[in-house]
C-alpha cells in the first residue's frame, strides 16, 4: 500500500505547550482526524482506522475516549431503514 505525506506546520509554541514531541503529536493528530472524518460520516471505520494507522477494532475501542459513539452511523442507517 503506498502512502502520502501531509505536513502539518506547527509552532514550537504548541509542542511545548503539550508536553509531547513531534512524533507523538503527528500520531496524536492523525488520529483525531480520523475520528473526526468518521464522527462527521466522511470515512467508515475501517478506512478511518487506516488513516490513524491501527486496527479497525483499536480505532472503535479508543472512540469513548473521543466521546464519539462507535456504530453511529450504522445506527443511523439502521434507523432510518425502518422509516
């Protein structure tokens, strides 16, 4: 599978603020995108759990963290076939 490269710029400011280095960031960043993409119904989740580089079962557990609730959108597509 081949991949992209996005940069990101961020200022020395904010990694300091975080307590974090680069690496965990990018990691820390790339996952809330994914949780985003797939919180906002953009991406399932298991493209979104490739986006953030784990396991589409890893990516559900970790979303209570996130307070996104995994199978929304299952849910909705289930509750809106029975209308």
């Amino acid at each position: 599978m081949s991949s992209i490269n996005i940069v990101i710029k961020v200022p020395d400011s904010i990694l300091r603020g975080q307590k974090t280095d680069v690496a965990e960031f990018g990691r820390e960043i790339q996952m809330l995108a994914a949780v985003k993409l797939y919180e906002l119904g953009r991406m399932s989740s298991g493209l979104a759990a490739e986006l953030a580089g784990v396991p589409r079962v890893v990516f559900l557990n970790s979303l209570g963290q996130y307070q996104v609730f995994p199978l929304a959108a299952e849910l909705s597509e289930l509750e809106n076939s029975t209308d």
